[in-house]
C-alpha cells in the first residue's frame, strides 16, 4: 500500500467504533471495503502495531509551515497538509480568523481552489472550511481582531460561501449579537455546523441559539462567559445542553487545566467531546507581523523572514521556516494531546477515535467518508507503536512521508 490501490493489513489491534479487533482491514482503490477476521492471501503484516483511523482536526488556523488563518494563500494550505499528516491528521478544516474583509474572502477563494484540485499526494485533505468569526463578541475577543468584527448577517454568510466554493462548513459566532439567531437557523437549514463562541451570551441567550440550531461550543470554557450558579453564562449552557458538542484544544495544560477536560469528559462522553489543536502556524505569519501570546508570556514578530520569539523575561530566540524540527516545538502537535489524555478516557483508543475522528467527521459534513475505519470510508489509517509514536499514515489510501 505504497501507492493508491487495493491492499490488505493485519493487525490485532485495529480500532473500530465498537471495539478494538484483530482481524485483516480491505483497502480498494483507497477506500476501506471490508473487515476479515481470517484471510489467506497476502497482506501488509502491522500484527503487534495498533491500527486506527486518521485524526480529524475541525480548527485548525495553521500547522507546520503554513497559517491559513494569516498567510491565506494556496501555498500556506499546502505547508498545512504536508505537515499535519506528521501528528496524524488525515484531514481538516482550514480555520480563518477575524481579519480585514478583503484579505478574509481572498482567502475563502484561496482555499476553494485548494480544496477543489489538491490530491491525496499533498497529505491531509482540506475538507471544508471553518469561519471563527467575524459575527463574534468584543468581549471575547482572545487573539482575534476588533476592528475586523462584522454583524451576522445571512447574505453577508451567502457571500462568504459563495467565494468559498460553498465549502463553509462551520461557523463560529457570537449567539447573541443581533442577526446571529436569524444566520444561525440559515446555517442548519444549509447543512453547516452552527457553533458558539467568542461570545457574552447569557444562558437564556444560548437557549434561544439551541432552539434555533445551534450544537456545538467552540474552544469550551475559552473565549466565553462563564460559569455562576445565578447566571450559568456559555459555559454552564455547554455542560447543561447533553446533546450539543463541545470542542477541548491541545491538552498541554496551558489551555485548560486537566481536571477541566476531566469535567467536562465526565458530561459530554465520548459521544459528544471533541479534540481539536487551535494551532496557528507562527512561522508562516506575514512578514512584519507581531502579536502578544497572552498565555505564554510571549510576544512573536516576522523579522526578514523568520520568526523572532522574545519572552517577557527578556529572552529572545529566532526559528527558520525550513528547519522543521525546531517549527513542530512551537506548538503541542495533535498527537502528543491525544497521549496526554487516552489514559483518562473511558475506553481508551476507541473513546479517541471517537473524539478525535468521528465526531468531528460528523460536525464537518463528512461522516459519510471520514472518522472511522468502516467500510465506505476514505482509507485514512494511522499505523503507530505501544507508546502511541507514529509509524505509517495513509491518506485516501496513500502512504505519506513522515
């Protein structure tokens, strides 16, 4: 399974929706096509190696060597897609920001034709695109761009979507700015996710929202009012609201603490937690470009091409875009979460498969081919060791350098 075409692999440890299996998986013309628990003719021998669909990340602004969110451009998805298959992410949502409306819709046209010609050769496959924002709240606004919000709008969406090749997939807005109850019942009459975030909603706010569509919570606890047993702000109505999804960033401990995600796993389950990375691609920023990592104390500037790092402690270091050992440090990778929390998960590697692959399938429209390793799906495969290091990944049934 060197290229795409039809193969089999072992294992005894293939993770399926159901349960972990041993068994031979059918690969045909890069799509999973079956599952055999005997079979005589050869096969791709991974018998002690843990078998397991691809990671689905639904935000990501930037990884590696590219930032959609910053950069915009057809070239920063292609860094994307190259360089995430290396923490074993098989597809994505490309996640732009609130910037200036022009920059913002070249970049929606951008990815279009990315998504519209890219080929499973250039790794992780850009399946839609994820708008944060620019319907969000000044309350809120974490590292977005103030003088950059717009009001809800449907046409002003209509626009957006119609740049985007109607690749929108998810949007995440404010629930509580004039217009976004309007947009957010649009949204799922369309098909595209609705999700909360950035916002000062009160709960009775989020209730109206859910009403209308709303099922999803964008980076919980961040970037939301929070909890207080008299008001129980986003945050309360995210824990209260058993059937929306909520999504959890890398688990570095930096984000939130693990007794959070703890919390929260406790109520949304497998069924309904999401992992994502947030990533941003620091690397790929616009030359001369600066901003302030208020959680890590650090300010980061684009000086003649490089990335220039100065902590408030007066310590400076610099990385260079084409040395991607140094770039893969700059931030938690999808894969060292997913080792950061599978031992508190309640059914290990499956409960990730479900948070980190089904689940966002789902939320991204593409759960008739991505999240699983069923027959029907796309074969995107992560073949890794004991200790969760990757070896092999497939995307739509072609093995990718690593």
């Amino acid at each position: 399974m060197n290229s795409l075409c039809s193969g089999v692999i072992k294992s005894n440890r293939i993770v399926f929706p159901d349960g972990i299996k041993a068994g031979y998986l059918i690969v045909t013309e890069g799509k999973i096509t079956g599952f055999e628990t005997h079979f005589s003719a050869s096969c791709i021998d991974h018998s002690e190696r843990i078998i397991m669909p691809g990671f689905v990340d639904i935000h990501v602004h930037g990884w590696g060597r590219g930032s959609f969110a910053y950069k915009g451009s057809a070239a920063s998805l292609q860094w994307m897609s190259q360089d995430l298959v290396k923490a074993g992410v098989t597809s994505y949502l490309p996640t732009s920001g609130t910037m200036p409306n022009d920059f913002l819709e070249a970049s929606l046209v951008a990815a279009a034709d990315y998504i519209a010609t890219a080929t499973p050769a250039e790794g992780a496959e850009a399946i839609g695109i994820h708008m944060e924002g620019p319907y969000i709240s000044e309350k809120h606004l974490g590292m977005q761009r103030a003088d950059c919000l717009q009001r809800p709008s449907i046409e002003g969406f209509k626009r957006f979507n119609r740049l985007a090749g109607h690749h929108i997939r998810l949007m995440t807005l404010a629930p509580e700015l004039a217009g976004a109850l309007e947009l957010i019942r649009y949204l799922r009459a369309q098909g595209v996710t609705a999700s909360a975030g950035h916002t000062d909603a009160t709960f009775a706010e989020i209730t109206a929202a859910v009403e209308a569509g709303l099922n999803h919570f964008t980076h919980a606890y961040s970037g939301m009012r929070g909890f207080h047993h008299r008001e129980l702000g986003v945050v309360g109505a995210l824990m209260y609201y058993q059937d929306t999804y909520a999504e959890v960033a890398k688990q570095s401990g930096i984000t939130i603490k693990p007794e959070a995600f703890d919390l929260l796993y406790r109520l949304k389950g497998d069924r309904r937690m999401v992992l994502m990375s947030d990533c941003m691609g620091y690397v790929d920023f616009p030359e001369g470009y600066e901003f302030y990592h208020y959680l890590r104390k650090e300010t980061f500037r684009i000086r003649q091409g490089q990335l220039e790092i100065a902590s408030d402690g007066g310590d400076t270091r610099h990385v260079c875009p084409c040395d991607y050992d140094a770039v893969k440090q700059l931030e938690m990778n999808f894969l060292d979460s997913v080792r950061n929390i599978v031992d508190r998960l309640d059914n290990g590697l499956v409960s990730v498969a479900s948070i980190a692959c089904e689940n966002p399938a789902l939320l991204a429209g593409a759960q008739e081919r991505k999240g699983s390793l069923c027959p029907g799906k796309d074969a995107d495969i992560l073949v890794l060791d004991d200790d969760l290091n990757l070896l092999e990944v497939y995307c739509r049934g072609l093995r990718q350098a690593l």
